[in-house]
C-alpha cells in the first residue's frame, strides 16, 4: 500500500542568534510558520532494505540520507523492526534555500510512518525523535506559527499569521549555512527582532505589526558576493510587498502582501529573471 503526505516549507518571520553554546550549537530565538509551497513523501513497503527515490533517480548508495536516519530512530523508539521501504520524493521547494525543504521532508515521513505503524505515538514522542536528525526537524513536525527556542527544538504556538500571500524567491546560489553561524559569532548586530512585540501582533491579528517586524540577524552577516539577496527582497518591497526578509540562513527571500492579485504580479515580474520563485499562503497547524 503506498500512502503520501504533503511536506511544506517553512519561512522564518523573525531569526535572533543569541550566541554559541559549548556543544557547537546555536541558541535561537526565532518565529517560524509554515507555508504551502510543498513537496510531497510517498511511502510503501517492499524493496531490499531502505531506498529512497527522488526527480525520477534513485539517490546513490554509501551514505545514509537524513529520510533513512529518521525512519531507523522512527522504529527504535517504537520497539519495532524496520520493514524494507521505499521512499519517493516529489520535489517542488528548492533545496539550500533557507525554507527547510530537507527537514520537511523528513518530517513528513515520520507522520506517514506514525501513521502506519504507531498511531498512539504522541507529538512531543515525534518532534523528540524528528531532533535527532535536525534542529528544524521538531517545527516541521509541528507546523503551524510558532516561537522556536534553543537550538530550535524548544516550541511554543503561536496564533496563526493573519491570511495572506506569499512570494518567495531564490536566487541562482546557495549559502553555505556553518560559515554565516561562523560570521555571526561575535557580530554586534545593529538591529535584533523584536519578538515580543511579533507575538502580540500575532496575538491581535495584526499583520501589519507582523511585517514591520520581519527581521533576519543573518542578512547583517551575509558576504557582498551574496547582495543579490538584498535586490531580491528591495525588488519585493517596490512591487507591493508589505515588508520582505531572508529566511533561515537564505538565500531565499519572502514577501508579505495582503492581495492575491499584487502578490501574483510580484511572482510574475520576479520570475523572468529567477526562475524558482513561488506564490504561496500560510499553513496552520499540521
């Protein structure tokens, strides 16, 4: 029996960096809400072992992918064998773009194998195990609006972000996410989120109060080779955009607005010169 689950993408309303811990990690403080653009996670039994397809080819064998870590924690926590799966994955969100294209991919796996072999098992019992693959993997789980703390496993709901449109954008590149971490070490950032006050906009429905506080500490540490980011989001903001930031670690960049119709001639101008540029809606708590 092959059942699928859809794997949206996440962006990050707010990221703070609050410093580096003794175990190499990242304390963060960040607001993240899932949005539409999504792949999708197909699974079934049968095959030799664990395989893992995705875009038509299977990936090559020698290294363990995260799908295949995450399925071996999945059922040694359950106290079960693990069958021999294939895993197919449908891709639509970019890959290294700062929109946790990879984490929900896995998480979604873990609902689909929840489903499957051990439906009693509990959300905090999925995040837990969804934390030992990665730090984004608890939110994916999760889904929803909310605030992330230490090194992002730490979750608090939050209401969910008014409705409205979304346009995101990566440009041509990646950015490799431990050297930003190493930039940011030590950085004396100018301007910090303001968090608090981006909960009680969410909290009253305000998005307006929610745009004007987007805020990114990574986009005061990117490299010049990487100021396309700043054209993207500047682009964003004269199109109509209420306010536009960098998510994650980027290169990624989203656009707030209020109207489908701005948002679509957005995505459209911004389309004919990079081509992964997506329209998309909040999503509420999976």
């Amino acid at each position: 029996m092959r059942t699928s689950r859809q794997a949206p993408a996440k962006i990050n309303l707010a990221l703070d960096i609050l410093g580096r811990r003794e175990d190499g990690y990242h304390d963060l403080r960040m607001v993240m809400q899932t949005v539409s653009l999504c792949d999708t996670v197909t699974l079934e039994e049968g095959g030799d072992g664990f395989s893992l397809e995705t875009d038509g080819g299977f990936l090559p064998p020698g290294r363990k992918t995260l799908e295949q870590r995450a399925a071996e924690s999945f059922f040694s926590a359950v106290g079960l064998p693990m069958p021999p799966l294939r895993v197919t994955l449908e891709k639509t969100t970019p890959a290294y773009a700062g929109l946790g294209g990879g984490s929900a991919d896995v998480a979604a796996l873990l609902r689909l194998l929840r489903e499957r072999y051990a439906p009693a098992l509990s959300d905090g019992e999925l995040e837990r195990i969804g934390l030992e693959v990665g730090s984004d993997m608890p939110f994916c789980v999760r889904g929803g609006t909310a605030l992330a703390e230490g090194r992002g496993e730490q979750l608090t709901d939050l209401p969910p972000l008014p409705d409205c449109w979304i346009v995101l954008c990566k440009p041509d590149f990646g950015i490799p996410t431990p050297s930003l971490f190493a930039r940011a070490d030590g950085a004396a950032f100018c301007r910090r989120p303001d968090i608090d006050g981006m909960a009680a906009a969410l909290a009253h429905g305000d998005l307006a109060g929610v745009a004007a506080r987007l805020c990114n500490v990574f986009e005061e540490v990117l490299p010049p080779e990487y100021g396309e980011v700043f054209s993207i989001r500047d682009r964003l903001r004269s199109l109509g955009a209420m306010n536009a930031a960098m998510s994650g670690s980027g290169p990624a960049v989203f656009g707030l607005f209020r109207q489908e119709s701005e948002a679509a001639r957005a995505a459209n101008v911004l389309r004919r010169d990079h081509r992964e540029t997506y329209l998309a809606q909040p999503v509420r708590k999976l």
